[in-house]
C-alpha cells in the first residue's frame, strides 16, 4: 500500500468515527449533547472535506508509480504513548497522568532539557487547573486515587 492510500483509509476512519459519534450524541440529554454533537459535526465536516480532496489528488495524479514508503514504526510508537497516557489517567488520575506524560513525552520525544520539560509541564498543568475550574469540569475518577 502507498502512503496515499493508507492516508485515505485513515481519513474515512477518522469521517466514520465523527459520523458515528455524531449519531451517538443525539440520544444524550440535550444539555448533555452540545458538545459531543457540535464537536463531531465539525470533525466530520472537516475529516469529509479532507478525504474528498484527497481522493480528488489522487485521481488527477498522471504517474501512478510514484510510490513513497510507508513508515509503521512511529505512528505505533504513538499511538503507544496515547494508549499509556489513557491508561494512566484511568490508574492515577488526569493531574498525575498529564504531569507524568508530559514530562515522559518532553524529555524522550521532544529531547528538552529538564528544566524546560518542567517549566512546559507546569504551564499545561495550570492551563488544565485553570479551565477545569472555570468551566466546572468533574474529571473522572482514578482506579487508585478514587478508593
């Protein structure tokens, strides 16, 4: 497969998941749904957009065998570090798990030095304090720290 066609495939993907979290939304209470709803209505617009100008790139393209190499490695290696994140979160908590990951994902990923990794983290971390308080957000509990 080409890059290209993987890229596609993704897209729809991401245009399905929109579509159906859309659908989903619409049995929630009305308060409850505004956000899901609008949020997914945008994505799916957005994701749909994309996929048909893509579709479109491919199809005006005159060289079919032009093909790049398709890298695994890094998208898993990412999708590794979301799945820890989440796993965290549910284990300790959203404060804890994003302190912890940021930190991770600064110092191994982005190579900052300690001191920037910290400083970064800290800002994120009252960025999240700040908007959870303004907005009333009631963050799910922890595993450990919900006993």
């Amino acid at each position: 497969m080409t890059k290209q066609s993987l890229n596609i495939i993704f897209t729809f993907f991401i245009f399905i998941v929109f579509i159906w979290a859309a659908v989903t939304a619409l049995t929630f209470s009305r308060l409850a749904q505004f956000f899901p709803l609008y949020v997914s209505i945008a994505g799916s617009i957005v994701s749909g957009i994309y996929l048909v100008m893509e579709v479109l790139k491919i199809m005006k393209q005159k060289d079919k065998s032009s093909h790049s190499k398709v890298l695994i490695i890094k998208p898993i290696v990412y999708i590794g570090w979301i799945i820890g994140y989440v796993f965290t979160i549910f284990l300790v908590g959203l404060f804890i798990a994003s302190a912890i990951y940021l930190i991770t994902f600064l110092l191994i990923e982005s190579k900052f030095t300690f001191f920037k990794a910290l400083y970064s983290t800290g800002i994120a971390l009252v960025i999240i304090s700040v908007i959870s308080n303004l907005l009333n957000i009631a963050w799910p509990q922890s595993i450990w720290l919900g006993l």
